[in-house]
C-alpha cells in the first residue's frame, strides 16, 4: 500500500546569487506540489543557474524526480529515455475525469467480490506488448494544443494509440474496493489509462487513487532524497546530496583517453583509438557504432561518444570542465 506523503512548504525563497552547480540529484518528490514548483525549490536551495527534471510527475504523485543541475543537463535525453517502475493504488467501482483521485466522478458501480488469484489473472494479461490510447487530460498535443485544454472545454478528440510495453505486474495488496500493484514499464505508459483498463479487466471502472516511482532505468528508490532533507542541510551542505554529473549513463561503455586525446576530444575533435589506451583494451571490436562514457587517464568525465567501426572516436557531446 502506497503511503501519502505531506507536501514540504515550499517556502518563499530569499534572494541569494546563483552559481554554476553540476550533478545529478535523485529526489523522492512529495505529494501535492507539481514537479515544476518543486524544481524550482531545489534550484533555490543549493544556488544553481541551471536546473531542469528528468521525467514529469502529476501533483498526486511522489517519488523519483531526477534533478539535473549544470553540465548534467547535457544527459538528461540518453540518461532518462528509459523504463519506469511504480506502486499504484487503483480504486475499483469509481470513473473520474481525469482517470485519477482529482477528477470528478462520472461513473459508479458496485465492486465484484475478486478473489487474488482472480486479481492475479487480470494483471497478468496485461504483459508484453500492447497499445493504449493516451488520455484526455494529458501534455500531449493535437493540432498544436495540449489534450487538457480540449478536454477542460468538453471536448474529445481522437488521439493515435501508442505502442507500449508492461513488463512486469504484480499484485501486492488486495483490500476492496483498492488493489495495490507495482509495474515495469516503458517510457510514455499512462498508468492512470492502464488503472481504468484493469477495472474494465475485472469489470466495473476505476481510477487511480496514488502513485509512487520507484525506479527510472537504473535509478533505484534506494538512492533517493527527501525534500525535507535537502531543507534542513546548511547551506554548504546541500550539494552533498548530487550524484556526479554521469550518473544517468554511468553503466554504459567506457573509453579511456591519454593526455593528447584528451585535448583533441575536448575540442569536439574525432579520436583514433589505438589497440591499448593506457595499458587497457580497448573494446573497439566488440562495442562499434556505439554510444560510450569517455574519461581521462585520472577518472575524470569528459563527456560522451560514438566509436565507429574503424576505432574512431567521434565526440557526441562534451563537457565544460572550466564552468
């Protein structure tokens, strides 16, 4: 069962110059403020100039909020087009507007008595692959206008289904008219669209009541910071709390470079790779044509990559040490 999380204050900020801040901060992100508001705190809180999120949650939502600060903001696409896992508490015997607790009832209907294994059925036939139709109330555009501003006016309009992936779904509690679940997705699933489709599964409509991620790709909760942590830091404390600058990619290949490449690759300059950089192998025959995490001899990020298939490495994006 998803536990409710108070919104932190927010307060109003006081005026404080801003700085150049690189890294990456993994917020648990509390229910009510939107995760906009909420970016703006956390840039306030450590002085940044530079801040955006990596992948939007509703106000009813908490959990993951990747905050990308400075130079970590070249990342944010390669890092985070990834999957997602979350805790949902969909509610069985009620439709709303919106498909979530803040819509406005439209349907009601008395809820079956579902025993799990029945519960267990139902979300099973939901895995692989599958299309869904996004919902009204969403940031999507038709015709160069979001779907809410349609849907705030009364208005349906067709939306193209998109292709969609359920990974992994599983019950985790069953108290009526709530079941709780957790699911693995892929990016762009709707899961208040897939909590209507699982009332319909066990016959009567439903909504999502709660929502919590648990996971972006690799990103794990585990790693998470509360908003009220980062508050009650001092001041000096606060980028502490950032994970280093690539973080969102630290899993992919790496390249090592020596001092001369370095400063080629530095300058948006291809590099020819040789057999051995710096008394290591160099995987150009087994990861060509791919995306790499490029390092100096010392550890340091460079930036990232992409090896040919004849040892060349040519510069994707790179990172401005001096900032």
């Amino acid at each position: 069962m998803i536990v409710d999380e108070t919104s932190s204050s927010l307060r109003a900020p006081e005026r404080r110059v801003a700085i150049q801040v690189d890294g990456v901060l993994l917020l648990d992100k509390p229910v009510g403020p939107s995760s906009t508001k909420v970016l703006g705190h956390v840039k306030h809180l450590l002085g940044a100039k530079k801040a955006g999120h990596g992948g939007t949650l509703d106000p009813m939502a908490s959990g993951l909020l990747p905050i990308l600060f400075g130079e970590a903001t070249k990342y944010a696409a390669q890092g985070l087009d990834a999957d997602k896992t979350y805790l949902a508490d969909i509610a069985l015997g009620i439709k709303t507007t919106t498909g979530d607790r803040e819509g406005e009832v439209i349907a009601q209907a008395e809820v079956p008595a579902l025993a799990e294994a029945r519960v267990s059925a139902a979300l099973k036939s939901f895995l692989g692959p599958r299309q869904q139709i996004p919902p009204m109330y969403s940031a999507l555009k038709k015709e160069g206008r979001a779907l809410y501003d349609y849907a705030r006016d009364g208005q349906v309009v067709d939306r193209e289904p998109r292709a969609i992936v359920i990974h992994e779904i599983e019950l985790i509690r069953l108290a009526l008219p709530v079941i709780s679940i957790r699911v693995a997705c892929s990016k762009g699933t709707y899961i208040r669209t897939l909590a209507e489709e699982i009332g319909a599964a066990l016959g009567c409509p439903a909504h999502l009541q709660a929502l919590r991620r648990i996971g972006v790709g690799s990103l794990q909760s585990q790693d998470m910071v509360a908003l009220e942590g980062i508050e009650h830091a001092p001041q000096h404390e606060r980028r502490g709390f950032l994970k280093p600058v690539d973080w969102l990619i630290r899993d992919w290949p790496q390249t090592v470079l020596d001092d001369a490449q370095e400063r080629r690759f530095l300058h948006g300059q291809s590099v020819v790779l040789s057999a051995k950089v710096s008394g290591k192998v160099s995987d150009t025959n087994q990861l060509s044509d791919t995306l790499h995490r490029v390092c100096s001899l010392s550890g340091g990020f460079l930036g990232t990559g992409r090896l040919d298939g004849q040892g060349v490495l040519h510069p994707e994006r790179v990172r401005v040490l001096n900032s």
